[in-house]
C-alpha cells in the first residue's frame, strides 16, 4: 500500500503546478511531502555532500547535496543529482556558487534503517538524511523539516537531476516468487543438513 501510494506521488509531480518556495514559508506552513516548489537562489557548492549511490544505468555514482540559499536568504538541502564516479574528483574540487531558478520537489528525511551504514562525515560519505547532522557539518543553519530534490537540468551534462518519473517496481508476484523460491532452498539446505547429520 505505501509503494502504490509513493508512486502514486510521484506520478502526480508531472501534473502539478510548482510553488514559490520564498511564498510556501509564509502561505503554505505545512507543505506535503512531494509538494512540486520553484525558486529563484543560489547552490554553494563549498558546502556539500556525498552520497555512494546504486548503479544508475549500469554504472556506479554519486549524488551529490549542497547549500540552497532561496532569495529570501532561507537556507536548505537541495539535492543536485547524480554524477558517475569518475566525476568524483570534479565535484569534490568544485566550490562554484551557482544562481539559477530551481525547480524541485520536497522529501522529508526518514529514520536510520537497521542495515543502512552510519554517516561518516570525517569522509564526506552519508548514507540518510540526518538534517541536524548535516547542518552540523555545514556549520551553518539549515531547514529541519525537509530537503529538496532538484529537477532542473544545468549546464553540467554528467549530472543528472531528478525527474518526475519513478523507477519503483510493484511487482508483487516477482517478490512472492522470490521469496517462495528462497524459502525452497532454505528447506532443502536444512534437509540435506538433517541427512548428513544422522545418516
């Protein structure tokens, strides 16, 4: 249910008309997650993160998070998109201060899960969005509630900003099957154990 309800969202952004984020501060206090903003700022890239990134296209990356100053001088996380790890070097060099208009839509950080690794700041590496944390790091302060995903397309061609379009699969009968089939093989392997053991 949650998975229909979050692509639903996202299938939504597509149609939605953008708010004034400078506006939404005053008029719209309590903004869904989702909520499509447009905002004229500018992006700090001397303060940034990282994020180790599953495979996009085959191949290994990063998403990249840093300094979003609207212009009403509100500061927030904006993240900028994803870059292929050859690029890393680029970034972690880059300190440019970009004005631009910024189109994006609003996510509010989850909790930790179990498996997912802890941040490491001393390495510039995070793994979820720990706001506090981050405004930590930024020394400088930030929203709390939440961060916002970039969807404008800048001059940099090896970055690329989120879109509208999801990539969540809601297969319910693959999973099934995958977990029958896992399931199976654990049997078999406790069997095979049980005959070894008193044969």
């Amino acid at each position: 249910m949650w998975k229909k309800n979050l692509i639903q969202e996202f299938d939504n952004l597509s149609k939605e008309k953008p708010l004034s984020l400078s506006m939404a501060k005053m008029k719209y206090r309590n903004m869904d997650e989702f909520t499509k903003i447009i905002t004229k700022g500018t992006v700090d890239r001397s303060k940034k993160i990282f994020f180790p990134a599953k495979t996009y296209n085959g191949k290994n990356g990063f998403f990249i998070a840093s300094l979003l100053t609207d212009n009403h001088n509100n500061k927030y996380l904006i993240d900028e998109g994803w870059f292929e790890y050859n690029k890393l070097d680029y970034f972690k060099n880059n300190s440019d201060i970009i004005s631009t208009e910024i189109l994006g839509y609003l996510r509010y950080p989850t909790e930790k899960q179990m498996f997912t690794p802890k941040n490491s700041p001393e390495k510039n590496e995070w793994y979820y969005y720990d706001l506090k944390e981050i405004q930590k790091y930024f020394q400088i302060d930030i929203n709390q509630k939440f961060f916002i995903k970039n969807m404008t397309k800048y001059s940099e061609e090896f970055l690329f900003p989120s879109t509208a379009k999801h990539n969540f699969s809601n297969n319910h009968l693959q999973y099934a099957i995958t977990w029958f089939l896992m399931s199976f093989s654990i049997l078999i392997i406790y069997i095979i154990y049980l005959i070894r053991k008193y044969k």
